[in-house]
C-alpha cells in the first residue's frame, strides 16, 4: 500500500487522520488549525520535530528540503531551539536520524546550504568538512575571509617549519591556538590552498 503525505504544504510525514499527520492532526485538535496558527503557539518545551515543522521547509524535485526560516551568510538555516540559536540542519539530523556524535559535522551531500532533508546529511570530521568546502570552493582562502584563524603570514610560516621537519602538526596547533586538523589541513593544503601563478601575478 502506498504511503500518503501529509497534506500540510512542505510535511512529507504519512498523513494519518484527515489527512495530516500526527503532529499536525494534534495541533488542529489544540488550536482549530492543523499549522497552529502560526509560529507563537510553539511553545519552548516543543520538540525537535514540532519546532522544524512549525516553520517549515519546502520539498524541492532534488529531494532536498529547503528550509523556510532565517538563514545565516553561507546559507544554512538556523532557528531557535530551547534558548539557543542551532543550524537547521543539524537540529534536523538529531530529529530524525539521532544523535550527533560527539565533536561530529554534518555534512551536506546535496551541495546545498539550506536543505535539511536527513537522507542528505551525514556526520564527518573536521578534515572531511575542509575537504568538502576545497572541493566545492567553498574553503576560505584569505585571511581577509571572516572564517580565517590565522593570517597568511602565520599559514606560510607552519608550512615552512612543517616541510622543514622537526615539529608535529600537534605542536604547530597548539602554538598557534588551532586543532591539529587543521593544521593537517593547511600543511597537505586542503585548506587555504596553494597560490597559482596568476594569483601571485595578480599580487
């Protein structure tokens, strides 16, 4: 038999009771509305899924849910969840798949900042999370980029000591106030990457 939607617009729950489903059923039992009026009724006790659900996403043809709320300068939503502000999408993954481990990212396989669809999302590292933003051009590659923790002169100076030997990556995090993924990062250039020639041509 095949699964039915719930009706509400962007809820892709199985519908149950007049075609809503379940959280969306018990709202309109509450309030005489199955979306509850409006975000003000969700109350600071809510659960995951009744605070990303009271705001909404919208089911693009790529399966991606894209999120309705505020977004953040790269992109990704967010929201306030409990007294403080949580990307959309991690909050999503917790809701939905469980919890996140301990010092984990959540990736986004999609490509695509404000999904927050479960089945696109998948935790990883530090590294893996350079490695994605390099590939997608994403990484900062400045230090005028507001992500950046060092400057280029302190980027090129653990590199040099790094090829020069005689120093872990380890020691290099910890004099200059980064993790040692980081480090890793900058040293086999998968973040900040290498200047071509025309950027030093242009410089």
């Amino acid at each position: 038999m095949a699964i039915v939607p719930c009706s509400v617009d962007g809820c892709t729950a199985p519908s149950r009771t007049r075609g809503w489903c379940g959280p969306h059923y018990q709202r309109w039992r509450r309030t005489g509305s199955e979306t509850g009026g409006g975000p003000s009724i969700i109350g600071r006790h809510a659960t995951a899924d009744e605070r990303l659900r009271n705001i909404g996403w919208t089911v693009k043809p790529s399966g991606c849910w894209e999120w309705k709320g505020a977004t953040g300068p790269r992109g990704y939503g967010k929201l306030s969840y409990r007294g403080a502000t949580v990307p959309a999408h991690r909050l999503s993954y917790e809701a939905y798949v469980g919890p996140i481990p301990e010092g984990a990212y959540i990736l986004h396989g999609c490509d695509n900042p404000p999904c927050m669809n479960p089945a696109h999302l998948q935790p990883g590292d530090h590294t893996e999370n350079m490695e994605q933003m390099t590939d997608r051009n994403r990484s900062t590659t400045g230090e005028t980029d507001g992500m950046a923790k060092l400057t280029d002169a302190q980027v090129a100076e653990i590199r040099e000591r790094y090829a020069a030997g005689g120093i872990s990556t380890r020691a290099l995090g910890l004099e200059f106030g980064v993790s040692q993924q980081h480090v890793s990062a900058l040293t086999n250039y998968r973040f900040r990457a290498k200047p071509t020639n025309r950027d030093r041509l242009a410089g």
